[in-house]
C-alpha cells in the first residue's frame, strides 16, 4: 500500500495503525467528555480521586506502545517466511471471521486468568497491577496505562499469542488489532453514550468496567477486552444497575452483596 508517496507494507500498517487509531479514538472520547449527562462519574471526581496525573499517563502509555511496537516488528519477521511459503493467495471472509473468533477467545482468557492472578497475588497486586487502578476514575486515553510488566504479559504478550494461535495475516492483523484498540479505550471512556455499539454488541463494557475500578469490585469483572464468559463461568461476575445521578450523568452500582477485602 502507498500513501503520499511511501510505501507501507502489511507489517508496518500492523504495527502503527493501532496505536493512531488508540489515539484518536481516545481524542473524541476528551471531547465527548465534556457531555456532563452521559458520565459515569463526575469531572470533579476524576480530578480528585485519581492518583496520577494525566501527563504521567500519556507518558506511560506511549512508553508501553512503544514496547508493543518492538514486539509486533519482531513478531511479524519471525512469521514472514511462514507466509511468504503459503503464497499471495488471500484468505477467505469465512476464514478471517474464524480467526477473528479464536483471536477474541484466546486474548480474552489470557487476560482474563493473568488479569485476575494479579489481583490474587499481593505482591503483584501492590507493585505491578495497582499502577492501573491509580486510575479509579476511567479515562479513554488511560486504558493503557499500567505498569511496563503488566503491559509485556497481559497486552503485548497476549496479542502477540491471539495473532499466532488464530494463524492470522499480518493483514489481517491491521483490522483485528485496531477493533481490539477501540474496545479497548471504549471501555475506559467513562462514558454511557447512546447507541453505542460496542455497548449493544458487548456485556463487557464502560460500565462494567467502572465496577471493577471501585473498591467493591476489584475482585470482580476481571474479563477484558471482548466477551464476560469467564466472569460467569467462574463465579466473578458482578451484575451491576445503570442510576441517574443527583448531579447529572450515570453511576453503575452493584446488585449485588459483595465482600471488599
């Protein structure tokens, strides 16, 4: 493919799409922000109950882009003799939905089991995972932002395995991770919009998300990015209502007793 004159090969739109798409997916989620009526917590609480400053999150979600995108090269010349053997053929629609589907299902037991060990183990917990959850008050251009071994093992590493195990083209590569990237931020965007798609499509969500940044919910809603079968299948699935606020906006609250240890 050529765009102004530069010639961009399969391998380089996977490696670099994601991340523009990341942030300028991110940038219409900031000034939606400004929608006061459709935020599931107030401007004032994300000033005030958050523990990091926002230029510290852009900091460290571009320092761990940057690491992905290391990996996606390495990755992409590591499998390039594979594909290259398999001859310019492309595959099918019915093929791509298939490895789409077992990308979503390997990405997301990945996390879900890393993601959930993180939260099990203390000391993972409090020197690793914590970082993330400085963000008590979700933010669409925070959805990547956690500690740089957190970010190898549950991102990096588990896309890296979704890409491999589905047999997908690097081709194929540019869609599924740029659909991966914005559910991705659009479960951080803090916000309840309105024929959301992903909302309609997906139980795992804003919402659902917000659940598991709360204090009552870290032990619950550990599935991401895609699908909440794990959480229901092992038992860490909190049902949450969707209430009006005095103030303007929504808050998801849990409906259900949960323990907070």
């Amino acid at each position: 493919m050529e765009i102004f004159g530069v010639n961009l090969t399969d391998e380089m739109l996977g490696t670099f799409v994601p991340i523009i798409i990341y942030w300028l997916y991110s940038g219409v989620y900031v000034f939606l922000g400004e929608l006061d009526n459709y935020r599931l917590h107030s401007r004032k609480d994300e000033d005030e109950k958050n523990l990091v400053s926002k230029k510290k999150v852009v900091k460290g979600v571009l320092f761990q882009q940057a690491v992905q995108a290391v990996v996606a090269i390495f990755l992409f010349g590591v499998t390039r003799k594979d594909a290259e053997t398999t001859g310019d053929q492309p595959p099918s629609m019915f093929v791509i939905a298939g490895q789409f589907l077992i990308a979503m299902f390997v990405l997301d037991t990945w996390q879900y089991f890393m993601h959930r060990y993180m939260h099990q183990n203390k000391f993972l917990y409090k020197h690793i995972h914590s970082q993330h959850h400085r963000l008590i008050v979700p933010y669409a251009f925070g959805a990547l932002y956690n500690h740089p071994i957190e970010g190898l093992i549950l991102d990096t590493i588990g896309g890296a395995l979704s890409f491999l195990l589905s047999g997908m083209t690097p081709r194929t590569s540019i869609f599924f991770f740029s659909f991966a990237t914005l559910k991705t931020v659009d479960d951080h965007c803090g916000l309840w919009l309105p024929g959301n798609l992903f909302h309609l499509l997906f139980g795992n969500n804003s919402a659902y998300h917000d659940v598991h940044h709360q204090l009552y919910g870290t032990k619950y809603n550990f599935s991401q990015p895609f699908f909440v079968t794990w959480d229901k299948i092992l038992g860490t699935y909190m049902p949450y209502s969707l209430e009006k606020r005095a103030d303007g906006g929504f808050e998801a609250r849990p409906t259900k007793e949960c323990k907070i240890s």
